[in-house]
C-alpha cells in the first residue's frame, strides 16, 4: 500500500531564489534547479508560486498561466532569464494587467443593457453585470 507522499514527481524551481511550498500544514522549501515533490502537492505548489503578470484573466484556472514550479517533462522547466526574473519581480499582480484593461471604456463609450426591445443605460458597474445577461453592448455618446 502506497502513501499520497510516496509518489514523487520531479520537479524544477525556475525562479533564483528557494520558494516555500505549503501543503496540509507541512512547508517544504525548494531550492532552484531540479527537486522532487509529492504528486498531490503540485497543483498547490504551482498556485502558490506564479509568475506575475502571466495569468490571463480570461482563464484563471492553472492552466491559464506560467509557474515557477514546471513539472519535467509536462510544463516549461527553463530556468527564467534575468529579464523574466525582473519582470516577475516588478509585476504587482499574477494577472496581466494589459489584458485585463484592454476591456476597458474608451472616451465617450458607455454601457448598454438592451433588453425587451428597448436600450437601457447602465448606472453603474453592478448594474452593467447585472443586466449583462440580456445583452451587453459599449456604445459611443455620439449616437
């Protein structure tokens, strides 16, 4: 009989420094370069330790961005570059931040709500999500 922690996966740190994985209360550092981990930990590990500014907002799901933890042989086991390592370190969120505000309103534009053959301005963001459900569109003030 095999225990959850007896089936190891190996593993690579990208990043430059050791990074600290946490799983059911037990800390398990992993230095940079090459280590291995409990299969069960992984998911965890990879969600504790992303590089931000890579995650699409669009798919927050772990398969929507790029980790510091790579599993050999599945995810990108290269070590970062000190351009990548700089860019991680500056990035104040595991999301990118140009993706997620490309979505927003440009000068002029507001929020439809149509619905029941007739349009509807939107007062405010909750009302905008709200009512999105019926269709949502952005039209320009010029209309």
């Amino acid at each position: 009989m095999r225990g959850v922690f007896q089936d190891m996966v190996k593993i690579v740190n990208r990043g430059q420094m050791p990074l600290t994985v946490t799983f059911d209360g037990q800390q398990t550092i992993v230095q940079p370069g090459e280590g291995f981990l409990p299969s069960v930990t992984i998911p965890y590990a990879k969600n504790q330790h992303p590089v931000m500014g890579s995650v699409d907002p669009n798919n927050p799901s772990i398969s929507g961005g790029e980790y510091l933890i790579g599993v050999v042989g599945k995810d990108n086991c290269e070590p970062m570059t000190k351009a990548e390592w700089n860019a991680h370190c500056e990035a104040i969120s595991r999301v990118d931040l140009k993706v997620l505000l490309e979505d927003e309103l440009g000068p002029g534009q507001r929020v439809e709500v149509r619905g029941r053959g007739r349009k509807t301005a939107a007062r405010n963001a909750y009302e905008a999500r709200d009512r999105g459900h019926v269709g949502l569109g952005v039209a320009d003030r010029s209309e």
